[in-house]
C-alpha cells in the first residue's frame, strides 16, 4: 500500500502598488509577483505493525533498506511494535516509494504479512 499527494505551489497574493508620481491622481496598479519556488514535497516511508513479523526481521529490514545501525533500528522497531507504526525515514517521493516497494519485497519473499506506506511529510 503506497500514499501519495500533491501540494500545489502558493502563490502569493497580488498586491496594490501606488505609483509615486505623475500618476493620474489615485490609481492603483495591481503588480504581480514572481512565484517563489518551492521546495519540493518529502515523503516519509512509515512501517506498520503486525502480529506476526517477528522482531529480529524487522530490525534487520530496517537496518538493511533505511541504513540505520543495530540499536537504532531496534528502537524504531519497538516503537512500531509498541505505537502501531513508525517513521523510518524521509525521502523524496520516488526515492521513498523504491524504500516501500523493497520491504514489501523482502516480507512477502519471507512470508510475513510487514506492511509500510509512504506518505507525504506534513499529512
Ligand atoms: N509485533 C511484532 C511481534 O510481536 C513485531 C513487529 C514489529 C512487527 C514491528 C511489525 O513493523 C513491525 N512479533
């Protein structure tokens, strides 16, 4: 199961300008600004827990496709097992859905039922 979402760019509003002089006594000109570039959306890849996966697997799934060491994949470990989920780590999104597809790949090869979604960060 992959999430994903769209942020459109905001565009700041248009704002009245009095011109300084030689005007015609009062006008308003509307200015547009240039838009700002944004920086582009991040995903966070969340892993879920189950009944089933044991522990030593996701330690080692976590340590293998989201390059933490042993003690931190354990601790991101016992907080899916113990909160329902997790953020492994963040991404931009193709880079995030590749995390997702991999893990989804590993577990079913394995035969546990581990699930992970990516998400936009922000959610
Ligand atoms: N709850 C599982 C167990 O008790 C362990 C587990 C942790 C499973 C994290 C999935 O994402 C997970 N064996």
């Amino acid at each position: 199961m992959k999430t994903m979402a769209t942020k459109s760019p905001v565009i700041p509003p248009a704002q009245p300008v009095q011109l300084p002089d030689k005007d015609d006594g009062g006008s308003v000109v509307l200015e547009r600004r240039t838009q700002k570039t944004q920086p582009p959306q991040m995903y966070q890849v969340v892993m879920l827990n189950d009944d089933y996966t044991p522990m030593e697997f996701v330690v080692q799934v976590i340590q293998e496709f989201f390059g933490k060491d042993l003690d931190a994949a354990t601790r991101i470990m016992l907080k899916i097992h113990l909160d329902g989920k997790a953020v492994c780590g963040v991404y931009s999104r193709d880079v995030a859905a590749t995390k997702v597809d991999q893990v989804l790949e590993a577990a079913n090869k394995a035969g546990h039922p581990l699930k992970c979604i990516s998400e936009p960060v922000d959610f």
